[in-house]
C-alpha cells in the first residue's frame, strides 16, 4: 500500500519516473544509465538505495531471478512472466490462477506462500524464428 505522506528526494523521484515510464524490466545498471540523463550527478549507490527504498515502499515490483539476477518492474498488481532462454527477454503476461491452486500448491509443498507467480521459460518469437 503506497504511503500518501511519503515524500520523495529528488534522487528517489528520478528512479521512480524512469521505473514508470519505461516499458521493459530493467536492471539496476540500466536505470543508474536512464537516471543519469535525467540528474547527471547521481551516483550508482543512491539508485541502488533508492530502488531498494521504492520497493520497500511498494512503488515498485522488484523480480528476482537466482542470487545474482534482479529485474525492476512498474506493475504492482500480482502477474506473470515469461523469459527467452535466449535472448534473456521478459515480457508480462497474466494468467488467470484455477480457484485454490494457491491451497492446493502450499498443501503439496508444505510450504505458507502467500502468492503464485507463474513463470514461463522457452523461446521468445524472435529467437524461435532464428532457430527454425
């Protein structure tokens, strides 16, 4: 839930409008890249710990594929992704959930998640044109 007395830097409103106006997945490096064309002097570190407070914020979806491989994301409603193996693209997709998969997924797993994210690995079109 967005916090209506949050009051940002401008540092931290920079990341939040390159975040927003960009309709891919990005990295940290490339809105460090996109957030120095708007504010010239920021540095890699105040991104880093402005993406870092956004997302404790809820302002934005932060997706975190492996240890070493984090994608920032605009849409805050629950959705799905599909990833090219290779050409590493991700793209949004929703996915309407069968009622009780959630139920039935932490039954089987033992496990209390509180949300299912759906993730589809292949080829993107591009790529599965090149192979054919």
């Amino acid at each position: 839930m967005k916090n209506d007395s949050l009051v940002l830097t401008k540092q931290r409103e920079t990341v939040l409008k390159v975040i927003q106006e960009s309709e891919d997945h990005l990295t940290a490096t490339d809105v460090f890249d996109a957030a120095r064309e708007l504010l010239p002097g920021i540095s890699f570190a105040t991104v880093y710990n402005s993406l870092n407070y956004l997302k404790k914020e809820r302002l934005i979806g932060e997706i975190k594929f492996g240890a070493d491989a984090t994608l920032y994301d605009r849409k805050m409603t629950r959705h799905d992704h599909a990833i090219c193996n290779s050409c590493g693209k991700l793209v949004d997709l929703e996915v309407p959930l069968p009622n009780g998969l959630l139920e039935e997924a932490c039954r089987r797993a033992k496990f209390g998640a509180a949300m299912i994210e759906v993730t589809l690995r292949g080829l993107c079109d591009e790529c599965n044109r090149k192979e054919n």
